[in-house]
C-alpha cells in the first residue's frame, strides 16, 4: 500500500492531467450536440466491430458442434432415401403397405483417431455399444465410400479396421458385368490411394476405367463406390485376374464415418448357422 502511494505521488501531475482532461471530454460532448453526435457514432462503430469479431471467433469454436450436427443430419437423410429406394416392387402383391422394408440404416460417428502409413491401419470412432455399434458393422465415408469393418467396441467408442489392412476382404463387383471379386488392400504396394480386386475369373474382361462397386453379399449394402480400375492383368499365382485400383476414398483426410446397420443381419446369420458344412 506504501508503495502505492508512493508510485501515486511521484506521478501525480498525470494523473491529474487524465482526470481533468477526461472531465473536459466528458463536458464537450455532453453539452455540443455535434460533439456528442460524432462521439456516439465513432463508439457504435467501435462496438459494433468488436461484436462483430467476436462472433466469427464463436462461430469458428462452434465449428465442431456444426459438423457433428450435419453429421448426423446427413446420416437421417441417407437413412430416408434408402426408405425410397428399398420398397417391395412385387406387383402380384394387392396389400397396400406402407412399410418400406428397410434393410440398412446410418450412424454418423466422428473419427477421433486415424492411421494410414501402417500395414494394418485402425481408426476409432467417438460411438460405441451404447450407440448400438456392434462388431463386423459394415462403415462408410461421407461420399459413401467404403472404409471397413467395425473391430471392438467399448460402451462409448469402437475402433474399425480399415480398408488399409492386411486382413480386410471385402466383396466387391466390376459394376458393368457383375463380376464378382474381393477388394484387399497392400499386395507390395502400400500406397493410400489403391487397392486390388482380386479373384475375378479369367474369362471375364476387365478394362481401365471399369467402375468397382460392392456386391451386397457382406455387410455392405450393394452398389457402394469404391475405386476406379487404373491397371489390369496384375500378375498372380493363381489361375484367377486382379487388377489395381483407384480408390474412390481418401483415407489421410476422414473426419467423419457412417456406420452402416444391418436390420436383417441377425436374423440371416441365424439362417446360414442352419446349414451343415457338408450338404
């Protein structure tokens, strides 16, 4: 408190000088109509680009509480549009029904970890079991690109194992002849951007350019984008035709998956789990 005082009478004449010169501000504009007007507007001005910067800070840290929204926006539409494109076309059928039979529905989800220059690459998501995410759920990207495979789940979150891993075989098509083959990722060749399809019997003709697409006989719904055929008679050690891809999907840049449910998973599973190896 000394100190203070101390500090307070060596500077003394400025302080004085701010009060009175602050009181003769005060005065001027109170009692000049111009003065007042000018200061008003000039302090409007002031504030108002002060709020004005303070919003684009908000609306900046509110960024991710947007994205998550859409998210889940886009993951509701894709549910409806399915609802469109999935009724029971059988004619013979006179029953008016509104059921559409739906067989897949979205969980958008964010992606809180992601690795790509690994051989087995894993990414996690910020759903879990409480979610109704389930081991083998099939995911998305955004532009409804594959990704791959729900792995382990925990009550909150689950980790998947990407399309850029060693163990993953997806089912995939030559969309322009339904030539049926299986999607792996690596071969010698880690590169982000490419996969193979692999397993396409050798009298059916692949071409570059040939669009690549699931099949519908996994977890996938069918007709899902995959990549573009960018080589063709990649040489193996089998008496079956591969080919190098494009993929479709960018996997160093996903924010956000969908998560696909199978709404007939389970009760296919029971069926097939009928059927004895040997008949």
């Amino acid at each position: 408190m000394r100190n203070l005082w101390i500090f307070i009478s060596r500077y003394n004449a400025f302080f004085l000088f701010i009060i009175f010169f602050s009181v003769g501000v005060f005065l001027t504009v109170k009692n000049n109509a111009y003065q007042r007007s000018a200061t008003l507007n000039s302090t409007n001005e002031v504030v108002g680009t002060a709020y004005e910067r303070l919003n684009v800070f908000k609306r900046y840290l509110n960024l991710g509480v947007v994205n998550d929204s859409l998210a889940a926006e886009n993951a509701k539409l894709k549910t409806k549009l399915l609802d469109l494109t999935t009724i029971d076309s059988a004619k013979d059928v006179k029953v008016i029904d509104t059921i559409t039979h739906q067989q897949y529905t979205y969980l958008a989800a964010k992606v809180v970890k992601n690795s790509v220059t690994l051989r087995n690459n894993v990414m996690t998501i910020n759903k879990g079991a409480i979610d109704g995410i389930k081991s083998g759920m099939a995911v998305l990207s955004p532009e409804r690109g594959v990704v791959g495979f729900i792995r382990d789940v925990s009550e909150h979150l689950a980790t998947i194992q990407s399309l850029l891993h060693k163990d993953t075989r997806i089912s995939v098509v030559v969309k322009k002849n339904n030539a049926l083959g299986s999607l792996v990722w690596g071969d010698g060749n880690f590169d982000i951007r490419k996969a193979y399809i692999k397993g396409v019997p050798n009298h059916i003709k692949m071409n570059v350019g040939d669009t690549i697409v699931t099949s519908g006989f996994a977890s996938f719904p069918s007709g899902i984008l995959v990549g573009r055929i960018s080589r063709t008679n990649v040489a193996t050690n089998d008496n079956f035709l591969s080919a190098e891809l494009n993929l479709f999907n960018d996997f160093s840049t996903l924010q956000y998956v969908y998560v696909v449910k199978d709404n007939k998973a389970e009760e296919q599973k029971a069926l097939e789990s009928m059927v004895k190896p040997n008949e």
